[in-house]
C-alpha cells in the first residue's frame, strides 16, 4: 500500500472525508486552537492510513505500475541533471532558525522519537460480486435466480469475486450455505448451485415450487459487502396432453340419429378436443430474474368436419366399352370442409413479485374449404398404376379475438392454386408426387370489429382490406 497513489483528479468529497476520519483518530495533530498539522509525505504509515479513509468514502486509489515507477525515476534523474553543478539539493525538513543569531543555526537535541514497529496493514474489502456462468450478476437487492442447464456435474456455476486494498490481502475469505458449506480464504471462488427435481405428481404447480436458496458472503480485516442470495430453480419442462375421447363418442352415438345414409355417417368427424399443457422455468437474460413459462392450448380441431365430396364430370364414357373394365379414366371435382375452434395462452410467473404476466390470450374460430380438380387415371386396378394430375386450391375464413385487443378481426383468405402430380405403382412400392405453385395466396378480405359500437374522438377506423 505504501505505494499507492490517489487518482487525479482527486474527490473532494471523499478528501473532506478522509481528512475528518484522520485527524479523529490522530487528536495529537490537531492544535489547540483547531489548526490541523499536515501529514509528512514521508510517513509511510500516516499516509498509507489517509488513502485507505479516501478510498473507502468513494476516492480512486491505484498501485503504480513498474513502467510508471521506471518513469518517474528518469524524470527526477533529467530534473536532477538540469540544476546547476553547485545547487545543493534542500533537505526534506528544513531546521528553524534558533534564536535568530547571524552565527547560524544550533540544534539541540530535546527527545529521540520511538522507532516505530513494522506490522502488515489491515485488508479493506472495497466491493463484491456473484455472477453466473452466462455472465448474468446479482442486482442492487443482492439476489440472482438461476435456472442450471443441467442436474449433474455441481449444476449452475456461480462465480465469487472480490477487491480489496490493504497490506496483507490474504484475510479476505468467501463463505457459501447452501446444500454445503464452503469457506475459502481467497479474493476469488466458485461453487456449483443445482436445483430440486420437480415431482409429476405437482404437474401445472411447477411455478409454486421452492428454489433451492444458497448464500455467499465475503468478508476481511475491515469493511464487508453485502450477502448474496442465488435461487436455483429446476431446468424441466413438463408436458402434457388430454384428450376428450369420450365426449366425442357420445355425440357421434346422438349423430347416428341423424336421416343420413350409414356410410355417410361413418365419414363425419366431431369434436376432435385436445388440450396441451406445458411449464418450465427459464432465465431473464437481461436482468438476474428468473420467471416460469406456462403454455395452455386447445380447442376443438376439428369441431366438425364434412366428408369429402367427389363427382366425375368429364368423360363418363370416353373410352370403349371393352377397355373400361382395364383402364379407368375421368376428370373429378372434389370438395370438403372443416370448422375448428381453438384457444391459447401463454404466461410468465415471477416469483420475486408473485404475479403473473400474460403473452398471449387468444380465441380463434376458423372455417375452411378445399377444392379439387383432378384427370384420374389407373390401369387394372389402383394398386397397379394410379396416376392422377389435380389443380389444388382452399378458402379459409377466421375470426380471432386476443387478450387487450380492442376488437376482434376477420378475414378471408384464398390459399392460392397448385397443380399436384401422383403416381402409385406396385401397390405403392413406388410413390412419387410433384407439387407447383401456379399462384400464391392471398387475402381476399379484413376487417375489425371493434368491442364499443361508436368511434371515439381521436380514435383511428378500423382496418379494412
């Protein structure tokens, strides 16, 4: 320390600080009448103690570095050969002028100083810190929740470092609770924080579970820092999916009482209802927060679905009569269709604050048509050789609403034209299909509606397109 040197420009607010916290702890240099005696420069141990007192009220205090050491001496050496050959260089104290005689000065020897004894300087903890291994560290409350990439191998490493100024610097020591107790004597550490493996049972509580809660603290000679507070929390994701099998069975069970031909009745489908669930936790990357991610989706795909429809239009009887039981051929039209609802959210729990954010609250009902116009072809039987050259082409319209949206949209979409080439040969040993965009799609029509009826003043139309 007896080397370190203030940085300029100095503080003034750490000097006032530093000066009152001196000269209280040293009175003797204090006059009666409240006059301060200055610090010799060349007490080491006076100095040493005033740039600890700067350094610890906020004032920047640097080692020099050899290079700079090595400078200042080539410095003083040309101001040393720039003086004249007879100057005499002052000594550091000049002695007082005795009684004022023109003999000159006489000193006299009144009390020798105890020498003073050579002791190591106290180390002062200046700041600390905890980061983890993706570089994300403690905020100003001291607590940084990590979520570890993994069980095995000690989990999240969490990384321990410290500054201090001093004379020993080797009383600063890291002490970590946690699953357990470490102490170390160093400026730097590290130790692993895993996680609580979450239980099935608690499936859609996996934001309620408690992290596991490790707490690191440094300390020296003098000064401290704050404790830190990691909270590991589990990297799983639990999944889940529930589907409504018998539900359906009893409304296709009421269908069949419906005055349609049986063979129909077995082509129509109904409430297809699944819901999917899924929780994990993940970090903020920028911020030392963590959150769980929840996601809910669902619905009715399809809420009912029309069987396929396909008519021959041309030619019925183009070919002889004797070639028609080998080779089938025609120009089909195909239609079908499907309703489907279906809803989604997605939310982040915070557990520093307990309260949830939501992304995503959204209810969408979409209705589509498929049309197909198709030249079919097959020798024997299909399962010899089927070709079949199709023109492909869908309407589709949707109506969705979303949490904090003011209205709701719907729009029409045209999903553009493909032509389809399939062969089948062999009983499909051998498949092979070509799909051409001719055109792309498209909306055909957009529009809002909003929740309140009338437009208010400032307020923008809705869209339409």
């Amino acid at each position: 320390m007896s080397d370190a040197r203030a940085t300029h420009p100095m503080s003034g607010a750490a000097t006032d600080g530093a000066n009152n916290d001196f000269y209280a702890a040293h009175p003797e240099m204090v006059t009666p009448d409240g006059h301060r005696k200055p610090i010799d420069p060349h007490n080491k141990k006076l100095r040493d103690q005033w740039l600890l007192a700067y350094a610890k009220h906020g004032g920047k205090v640097r080692n020099p570095t050899p290079a700079m050491k090595a400078a200042h001496v080539r410095q003083a050496g040309k101001e040393a050969k720039a003086m004249p050959p007879n100057a005499v260089a002052p000594p550091s104290v000049m002695p007082c002028s005795g009684n004022g005689s023109a003999g000159g000065t006489h000193l006299k020897t009144v009390a020798s100083a105890p020498r003073q004894e050579k002791f190591a300087e106290d180390c002062l903890l200046v700041d600390a810190a905890c980061a983890c291994e993706h570089g994300r560290v403690a905020g100003e409350n001291g607590v940084l929740y990590v979520v570890p990439e993994q069980h095995a191998f000690g989990g999240d490493e969490i990384k321990c470092i410290s500054s201090s100024m001093g004379g020993c610097h080797h009383h600063i020591r890291w002490t970590v609770d946690g699953a357990d107790t470490l102490s170390v004597h160093a400026p730097k550490t590290s130790f692993g924080a895993s996680a609580v493996m979450p239980s099935m049972i608690g499936f859609m509580g996996l934001h309620k579970i408690d992290p596991r809660v490790y707490r690191a603290n440094a300390t020296a000679c003098r000064g401290g820092a704050p404790s830190f507070e990691i909270r590991a929390y589990p990297p799983e994701k639990l999944e889940a999916q529930f589907n409504f099998k018998k539900l359906r069975e009893a409304i296709k069970k009421g269908f069949e009482l419906a005055p349609i031909d049986e063979e129909e009745k077995n082509k129509f489908e109904f409430l297809e209802i699944q819901i999917s669930c899924a929780e994990q936790w993940k970090e903020d990357k920028k911020s030392p927060r963590a959150y769980c991610e929840c996601e809910i989706a669902g619905g009715a795909l399809p809420l009912i679905k029309t069987p396929e429809l396909s008519f021959q239009i041309y030619p019925p009887n183009l070919l002889p009569e004797k070639l028609r039981d080998y080779i089938k051929f025609g120009v089909f039209v195909s239609i079908g269709g499907e309703i489907s609802f279906s809803v989604a959210w997605i939310g982040k729990y915070w557990p520093d604050t307990s309260k949830w954010q939501h992304d995503k609250v959204e209810a969408k009902l979409e209705a589509e048509v498929e049309l197909e116009l198709a030249v079919k072809a097959s020798l024997l039987s299909k399962d010899v050789l089927d070709f079949e050259i199709a023109g492909k082409t869908s309407f589709t319209g949707e109506a969705k609403a979303a949490y904090g949206e003011p209205a709701v949209e719907a729009e029409v979409k045209w999903g553009g034209l493909e032509a389809v080439i399939t062969i089948h040969i062999a009983w499909r040993i051998f498949e092979h299909q070509t799909t051409y965009p001719i055109l792309k799609e498209r909306t055909l029509w957009k529009h809002e509606y909003p929740f309140h009826g009338e437009k208010k003043e400032g307020e923008e139309s809705p869209k339409e397109e």
